[in-house]
C-alpha cells in the first residue's frame, strides 16, 4: 500500500468547470493492485459508447453522460432519484504509465486501470554467490 505522502491519485484540485445542467460526481473506490491502479466508478443509467475518458496534463477526467429518459408518460408520485451527467477528475502522478490506461464499463459500473510505470513496479533482485 502506498504511504500517504505517495499517494498516486488524488481529487484534481482547481476551477469548477461551468456544466449545463445537473452533474454529479460519482463515488469512487481506488485498490492498488501490485502492476496497477484500479478505479472503479458508479455510474448508473451511462450509456457506454457516450463515456469520456481523457487524460491530460496528469489530469485523469471521466465524463458520462446520461440522457434524461423521463419523459415515458408515467406519472410519478415520488422522484427520489435525480437523472444528470456524471464528472470526476484525478492529478495522476508519473508513476502511472497514461499510454496504458484502460476503461470499461458494465451494469452501470465504469472501472478504470492505471497501469504502474516500468521504473515503479517492485522487482526481486538476485544475490549472487561469490
């Protein structure tokens, strides 16, 4: 596990971007895998083919879009759930190698791999008998 101070990903910290309409930003679960970092996102209700995944400027940043389906003609008597666009950007440290990172995206669940640099993963180191 890394220490505190070693922290791969982290909120991007900065300016609000000006988004129309309703956004939310969907909880995240972060593991450290030995070869790789895994971000598993919820985003129910995401289309697939519509999700963004860019990565700029050590900015990791997830956009996932979700059609307002509401108008189906059903009169409701409670709306508790609120339909809008998901939004969730990381600062990736250089420790991640960006040429491979990975999404896909299943039952409303995005999850995202980092892939740990070359320089970064441990390695075992053979002592040799003189």
């Amino acid at each position: 596990m890394a220490d505190q101070e070693n922290v791969v990903v982290e909120n991007a910290r900065g300016c609000e971007e000006t988004r129309c309409g309703q956004c939310y930003r969907p909880n995240v679960d972060i593991l450290e895998k030995p070869d790789e970092l895994v971000v598993v996102a919820d985003v129910p209700g995401a289309v697939t083919e519509k999700i963004s995944v860019d990565f700029a400027d050590g900015i990791l940043s997830v956009h996932a879009p979700v059609d307002a389906s509401r108008a189906d003609g059903r009169t409701y008597l409670a709306q508790e759930f609120g339909v809008g666009d998901y939004y969730r950007s990381f600062r990736v440290s250089q420790e991640i190698d960006p040429s491979r990172i990975a999404a896909e995206c299943a039952d409303g669940v995005l999850t995202l791999h980092l892939p740990k640099a070359e320089t970064v993963k441990p390695r075992k180191i053979a002592v040799q008998a003189r």
